[in-house]
C-alpha cells in the first residue's frame, strides 16, 4: 500500500480517534487535528503528528494546513470528521448557536478545502472525505439546526465531486448511523438545556431518551466500523461516492427512500415513543 499524507479533523475521540489509529495501522503519515491536544496524547504514542485546531478559528485553520505544506509537501487525504449536535426547538435555540452549529459542520470543513485543494490540484491527486450522517439525509424532530449543516455537507459535496474530478481528486460522503460516541451526550445536553423548560418540554425529554438509548441499543455500532470504511475509501482507486456505514445507516436510509414523508414522520414518532 502506497503510504499517504493524511489530516483528520476531531481526532481527539470517537470516530475521529478511532481512523486515525486505523490510518496509522494502514501505513499512511496521519495528521490528528483537534482543539483538545491534550487529549490526543496517546495517537502522537502510536506515532500520529497532533495539530491543534480550532474550526470556528480562520488563524487556526490557515496554521494546521501550512504546517503540513511546510513538512510534508503535499496532503493526499483531508477527513472532514470534526462537528457535533445541537439539538433543541428551532423557536428555542438562539441565532448565536445556529451559527456556531454551522461554523463548526460546515464552514469549518469548506474553509479546509479551500486551503487543501491547491496542494491536490498540483499534485493531480487526492481525497476529500466528508463526515455527513445519515443525517444528511433523514430527518427527526428538534434537530433542525444539525440535520440543516450535513444536508448541506451533501450538496455541497455532490457539487465538489463534479468540479475536482478534472483535477483527479475525488469526493467522498461517509454517513454513519448510530455510533457509541460522545455525540450522543452532547446532543441530549443542548436538547434540555434549550427544550426542556418551554413548550416543547415533552418532546424533548421523549427525544432526549431515545437518543441516550441509542447509545445501548443493539443497533449502534463501534466508531471502529467507521474507521474500517474510512480506510476502504481511503484505499480504494476509485472510492464509492458515498458509504452508508454501521448503526443501521443502510436501512435506515433504505426506508427514507421508499416512504413517503409523512409515513417516514410517523415511524420517527413511533420509534421516539418505544424507546423515550
């Protein structure tokens, strides 16, 4: 195998973590990239290079890509892992932390490209891995600010897929399904803090459940999952365009497909009951 450049973002834990150790195993030159250095201390052990990175930063995200220009030369993958949830009633979230939501999921990740792309395109290759969601493709009560940033990331990579092929760069959407991560805690905390006190109180600590059960459920899977079809995509001479991966993503999105909205709404009401 043909050892690459590789930076992943949010690798300070879960999936982010988990590829980078999966990447290191494969023999490629792994970048972990995350605020919490700290934290990371255990894949610089297993021989990753760390970079601190803060994605709502421009300074922080300008510094973590030149310093690879200026070590390595070239950069052959950029995982886009880094986001996280924030959940809550539309009416109640405030404009402040919509925008963070889509800083961090979004204009974080378009900002990377920006600077990564030129050292691909001089180099006639390279991978762009974007960390959608099944997310990006379903949707669910009270997570309207989060479902928005990975529709997003969809489109917007459909369109880059089109306009870096010229240059041999490929485009790649991973959308994991449940996943034992701390995403989960993260999106049930801001689901109580903004929701659990207003009109929408009932829902969110109905929804607030399923999501904690998620976590135990038989469905979820480990971030390891992910990290194996990262690394397939990572390999692959001509990746898939697009890798459903664990925690029922397949068919989850199979049923999205083939029920119409208001059927697929009441299957997400049935299931936030049996299990919040």
């Amino acid at each position: 195998m043909i050892s690459k450049t590789v930076l992943i973002t949010g690798a300070s834990s879960g999936i982010g973590e988990a590829s980078a150790r999966r990447l290191l195993a494969d023999g490629h030159v792994v970048y972990a990239a995350a605020r919490r250095l700290e934290r990371m201390q255990r894949l610089a052990d297993a021989g990753a290079r760390l970079l601190s990175l803060d994605l709502t930063e421009d300074t922080s995200i300008v510094a973590a890509v030149e310093a690879i220009r200026q070590a390595r030369g070239c950069l052959d993958v950029l995982v886009n892992n880094a986001g996280y949830g924030s959940y809550g009633a539309l009416e109640d979230v405030p404009l402040e932390e919509g925008r963070r939501q889509f800083e961090v999921n979004l204009f974080g990740l378009v900002r990377l490209i920006q600077l990564s792309t030129p050292m691909m395109r001089a180099q006639g290759s390279g991978t762009i891995v974007n960390i959608t969601s099944i997310g990006g493709r379903m949707h669910e009560p009270l997570g309207a600010w989060y479902h928005a940033t990975k529709f997003a990331v969809e489109g917007l990579s459909d369109c880059l897929r089109m306009e870096l092929a010229p240059f041999g760069i490929h485009v790649v959407v991973i959308e994991p399904g449940a996943i034992r991560t701390e995403w989960s805690g993260i999106a049930q905390h801001s689901l109580l803090q903004y929701s659990s006190h207003t009109a929408y109180a009932a829902q969110a600590k109905s929804h607030a459940r399923m999501l904690a059960a998620s976590d135990t459920s038989k469905l979820s899977s480990s971030p390891e999952v992910v990290a194996r079809t990262i690394a397939r995509a990572v390999r692959a001479r001509r990746p898939r365009t697009r890798y459903p991966t664990g925690g029922g993503a397949r068919t989850i999105l199979f049923l999205r497909w083939i029920l119409a909205d208001r059927t697929f709404d009441a299957m997400m009401r049935i299931a936030e009951k049996r299990l919040g």
